[in-house]
C-alpha cells in the first residue's frame, strides 16, 4: 500500500515477504557491529584548573546530569561560545515566587460540633490532696514556738487555768489548733510568732536554771537584762556551774537541741580533786555505766596538775543530768569546779560573767540547716 507520500508502505512490504525481512535484519546486525578499535589511548594530563566542590545541587548555570545540549534541543547558542555546554548560557535569574510554606496545624471544629479535646502524653502522677493552709498542731507546740514558755510549762500553764481560746479557759493541753488566733495568756493576746533569736548567756554560779524557785532562790531571770525579749534556756547548768547558756524565743528549737538524738557537742573544763591518768579518760570513749545509767561516748583530756587538782576538757553529746560530775566521781575524783565553755558552735571566749550577747541572724539560720 502506498503511504501517505506516495511510497510503498515498509510494514505492507515486510508483511508481504517474511524472507526479505529476515534477510534485512541479518544485514543491518552485520553493519552494527563494530571491531575494536586498535588505536593507543592517549592519557591527558591533568588540568591545573582547580577542581570545584562538589555539592547535592549544581550551579544556577550549570547544565544538569544527563542533560542534552542546547544545540541538540534545536535551540540557538550564543555566537563564539562552544556549542553543547553551558558556558555561554547566561545564568537564570532565581525565582522571586516565595517557597511554599506547610501552614501550621490548627484544630477546626465542625459547625455545630464542639472541637475534640486535646490529648496530653504526660505520664499520669497522683495529684496530691488540696492543703487547707496550716497544718493542726497542739496548742502546747504553738504556744512554744511562739516563745510563751516551754511545753512542760505551757502545759502546767493550762492546768492553773491561765490560757483561754475565744474566752474560754482550756482545760487540756491536747487541744488542737491550726493558728493562735484568739488565744490568750493571763488575759493577753498571744502575737504571731516572730523570727527565732538566740542569745548567749554568761551564767554565774549561784544561780539556778529556771523561770521561778518554790524556794525562792535567786534564777538567771534575776540577772537578764530588762530589755531582753521573753527567752528559754537550752538545757540547764546546774546553780554552782558557770558559763555558756544558751537562751532562745524559740520554743521548738530549744527542744530540737536538747535531743540526744540532735548529738549537739558540748565541751566543760573541770576543775577535780584526785588522781586520774589519761589512759583512764580515753576509755571513755566506748561510754560508761554507773548504777544503771548508761553514759555515751565521752572524750576526755588531761588539761594540766595543779597540786592535787587537776585540770580536766570533756566533750559529750547526750548531756544527761549532772553528767560530768556522776562520770568524773566514778574515775574517784571530786569536782570543785565546772565551766561549760561551748555548746555546738558557739563558744563563751571573752564573754564577762553575766553578760548577753546575741547571735547573729545569719550564723543561726546556717546553724539549723546543719542540725539533723
């Protein structure tokens, strides 16, 4: 069949003579096939032109991998520039149309339909219960934090019938209260408890360690100054021993220091009649028990002989009644003279007997922070 110009069609002719076709096809594999070439490769020196960095994207100018030519396309190159590369291509302007940009998510609730609540992937914790301020404690605590007097006299307070709530006198220390508002003393409102004070006391002898004496001997009251704030002794030196006392408006921090389990350290110098060998006061380091009393661990040293006297330092933390006395009159050794010269951190120096000074408001707040 004749094609549209005017030639016979080549698939009508292929189809017409399958001998032909095959004789073609033979022909046209024997053209395409080409020997090796016998010709020497030539290696081309390497070019001293500084080879680029190559990097994920081509420049704006450069041809891209397996591009064809410009000439190839049927385009024009520009004249005196080699054809087939881009060397003479001038470099394509970069687009001015802005990038495209994912819009942020947003939560679209359907009209009429209320939006999904959103899921949070924090691992669940028990919520904990809703405090209601101040937590309860018994008036007895209250009132010795807030420096009227110690639990053991607040509460004998109570049974003289000296404290009332709203009015009413209170007929049991177990009274539970979450603030002192309407407590009264001796018919005095009670104020909100102020910062903890300490104060360091030159105790003289003669002098017994209480607020009142049913025998009417002399107290350290009677040789406070008058413009001291109501304070409480920590611990008690008995009235024929002298030096540091410790007094404090803080009823609950004089009772944490009077814990043995606080082991606060508190060093004496005794002055005692006898003899004594240093060998004996080291094995007070494991403790003692006398008549039933176990005493704890004790360091002791040999000061210095004076005659007969003898100059001792003991260190204890426990601070049981008459202590340094009962322990040195165990070792045989009578004592004429006893000085409590440090309590904790704090030391009598130069203090002058019956003189106050108080501790500043730094050094204490570092000092509770370190109690147990």
């Amino acid at each position: 069949m004749p094609n549209e110009r005017g030639g016979a069609c080549p698939v009508a002719a292929m189809k017409a003579c399958p001998a032909q076709l095959g004789g073609a096809m033979s022909l046209f594999v024997s053209f395409s096939h080409k020997p090796p070439s016998r010709r020497k490769k030539t290696v081309q020196p390497p070019s001293k032109k500084k080879a680029s960095r190559k990097g994920p994207f081509p420049s704006p100018g450069a041809p891209s991998r397996g591009a064809r030519p410009e000439a190839a396309r049927g385009g024009a190159t520009k004249a005196g520039g080699p054809k087939g590369d881009g060397a003479g291509k001038p470099a394509r302007p970069p687009s001015k149309k802005p990038a495209f940009k994912k819009p942020p998510f947003k939560e679209h609730a359907a009209a009429g339909r209320p939006a999904a609540p959103k899921v949070s992937h924090v691992r669940a914790t028990a919520t904990p219960a809703p405090t209601t301020g101040k937590e309860p404690q018994r008036i007895a605590k209250l009132l010795a934090r807030a420096g009227i007097a110690s639990r053991r006299e607040i509460e004998r307070m109570i049974a003289e019938g000296r404290i009332a709530l709203d009015g009413k006198v209170l007929e049991t220390p177990a009274t539970i209260l979450t603030s002192l508002h309407g407590v009264t003393v001796d018919g005095q409102p009670v104020a909100a408890p102020a910062p903890a004070r300490l104060f360091l006391f030159h105790k003289p002898t003669g002098y017994l360690t209480t607020e009142r004496d049913p025998r009417g001997r002399p107290t350290i009251y009677d040789r406070l100054p008058a413009d001291l704030p109501r304070v409480m002794p920590i611990g008690r030196l008995d009235m024929t021993t002298e030096g540091l006392l410790l007094l404090t408006t803080d009823g609950e921090f004089k009772r944490q220091m009077e814990l043995p389990a606080t082991g606060v350290p508190r060093t004496y110098r005794a002055r005692a009649f006898g003899e004594v060998s240093q060998t004996q006061l080291e094995d007070l380091i494991e403790g003692v028990e006398i008549e039933g009393i176990r005493y704890g661990r004790i360091d002791a040293n040999l000061e210095r002989r004076t005659g007969r006297n003898q100059w001792i330092e003991m260190t204890l933390t426990e601070g049981k009644n008459r202590e340094v006395r009962r322990v040195l009159e165990y070792l045989g050794l009578q004592v004429n003279r006893l000085i409590r010269t440090s309590y904790g951190p704090f030391s009598l120096g130069e203090l002058p007997s019956g003189a106050v000074e108080e501790v500043r408001q730094h050094d204490l707040i570092v000092f509770r922070k370190s109690l147990k």
